[in-house]
C-alpha cells in the first residue's frame, strides 16, 4: 500500500480518508522541521502532507527519492519552494478549497467590524464608556469594494458580499482570470480610482513582496479602508502606518502582519505593531481567517480527493 508521512495535526479524520483511497498513513505531528529529512528518508514514501511547520526545499525533497506529490493542508504554499518541486518532479497539491468559505465570511465580518467601529466600541463599553455618537459607522451598501486579487478567497468574499447593494472590483494580474456574477474585473488604476475599501487576497511570493506599499497607496483617488486576510508579508506595514498617519487610510482590518511571531519584532517591527495594537481605527486578529471548525475538516476532504485524482492519473 502507498505510505504518506504526515508531520503536521491534522483533524482526525484524515486516515480513514486516506485508507478509502488506498493510502496509509504515517502520523507524525510531533516531529520537529529538523527532523523531518530523516524520517523522509527512512522509508519510501509516496507523499507528504504538511501545513506550515517546515519549507520544503530542494535539500529537503533529497530524502525523500520516492516522493511523487506534496500535499499543503491549506491555501497558502508561500513555504514550498515550486521550483525544487518541479526540479525533483513531485507534485504539489493544495486545498484553497477547504477554507475560502471561512475565509469569505471572515472577511465580511472585519469590514463590517472596520466600518462599524465594533472592536473599539465593545472595548470601550466594557472599560463603562457610553459613546453612541463617537461609534456612529458607516455601512457597506453603496461602497465600492476593491479586490486585489480575484482566486478562490476574493471570490468567496465578493459572493458574500452580494447581498449588501455594493459595488465590487477586483484586480488580478493573471490573464487566465475571469469575471463572474460577483465582481467586474478591472485594471489596478480603475480600482485604485474607484475604490473605498482595499481588501488583500493575493498570495504570497517574492514577487508580491510589499506589492502594497506606499506608491500603491498614495495611488488611491480617496481615503480607503485596507483589509488583509492574505499574507502579512504582501502588505509593507510601514507603509500602511505612514498612511493612517496622513488620513490616506482611514482604518485598517489585518488578520496577518509580516512576523507573526511576536516575539522575534525587529525594532522597526515592534515600532509599526505598537501604532496598530494602539490605534483605535485598526481590528487585529491572530491569522484566524480560515481556521474555523467546518474547514479544519473539510481540508481534509479537499486533499484526499485530490490525492485520489493524482494517483488515479498515474
């Protein structure tokens, strides 16, 4: 029977998914990214399946001789070196399906948090303030929504916006991309002419480093909300700063910042993330957009089927 190595939790229901495939599944949460090269190579596995523990690199894909897929339980593959992939001749395979429906609505809820002013009211209640006025928000319906990026998570998020009499573009640089009955596919100008909010959901890669940064921002026509439920990494956070600072951005909803581990902030980082924890216009979440209950499992589902797909091809 073909064997995958698992280094990553995973919901619980993925060996039974994969023993209705033909696989077998090797466990193994509780290595360490150092340790995975060796247990690569102790056995010949087919496949691999991780979230974000480890990169897969080249060096790493030399352990593992047998390799023919790597699976990433999730959207992002920002730590999976695609040219090695193909180098080595594995395959990659990935589950944006999974969770763009968490994604879509969690979106939905800091735009609503953002122009609402719901995180800053509820903090300000329970300290025994009572600002109605202060709090006074404005509403979706009649806004223009700019997607920077149209792939499975901007599409989720503009279908669920569909109910709120807006107005939604989006950007994306990949010809291949098409239109739907959710948003009108613009040019990056148009949208910056156009827009009132900026939400990010472009991938991360060298490339789309600081993609949003200050010229981008100060090429907006009007003040704008920017939300980002993508990677911190795609946003220049200094930048974003400057612009809340000028009342170029009037508020900012980030479920991801550039160094998620808190406790590594260069000076310039800790810097720019005490302005965002201090200013009352921002919502800060902890990378939760698609880590829901429902797309823990369905991750699962989404890999499998795939897995099932490419093994079926050979």
């Amino acid at each position: 029977m073909s064997v995958c190595l698992v280094v990553d939790e995973m919901h619980p229901s993925l060996a039974a998914l994969l023993e209705s495939i033909g696989v077998a599944m090797d466990y193994q949460p509780h290595l360490t990214a150092a340790e995975v090269p060796a247990a690569l190579a102790a056995q010949p596995y087919e496949g691999l399946v991780v979230r974000s523990k480890l990169r897969v690199t080249a060096s790493l894909l030399a352990h593992g001789p047998h390799l023919r897929y790597v699976a990433r339980a999730g959207a992002g593959t920002d730590n999976i070196d695609e040219a090695a992939m193909a180098a080595a001749g594995v395959t990659l395979l990935n589950a944006p399906e999974g969770n763009r429906d968490a994604v879509g609505e969690y979106a939905v809820g800091l735009l609503l948090a953002l122009l609402r002013n719901i995180a800053r009211a509820d903090h300000e209640v329970r300290q025994g303030q009572w600002r109605r006025e202060a709090n006074r928000g404005e509403e979706i319906g009649g806004k223009t929504i700019g997607l920077l990026g149209y792939g499975h998570m901007g599409r989720a998020f503009a279908r669920r916006l569909s109910g709120f009499s807006c107005t939604v573009l989006a950007h994306d640089h990949n010809p291949a991309v098409q239109a739907d009955a959710y948003a009108t596919l613009v040019s990056l100008p148009e949208l910056q002419a156009r827009a009132d909010v900026l939400s990010l959901h472009i991938p991360y890669s060298a490339a789309n480093h600081h993609f949003v940064n200050e010229a981008l921002l100060k090429g907006f026509a009007k003040p704008i909300w920017v939300m980002n439920t993508a990677r911190g990494e795609v946003l220049d956070h200094a930048a974003l700063v400057a612009a809340l600072q000028a009342g170029a951005v009037r508020g900012a909803a980030l479920d991801v910042l550039d160094n998620e581990k808190l406790n590594t902030l260069t000076a310039a980082q800790q810097a720019t993330f005490d302005f965002l924890t201090s200013a009352p216009n921002v919502v800060l979440s902890p990378h939760v957009g698609g880590w829901t209950f429902e797309s823990y499992a369905r991750i699962n589902e989404v890999l499998v089927e795939k897995i099932r797909a490419f093994r079926a091809q050979a």
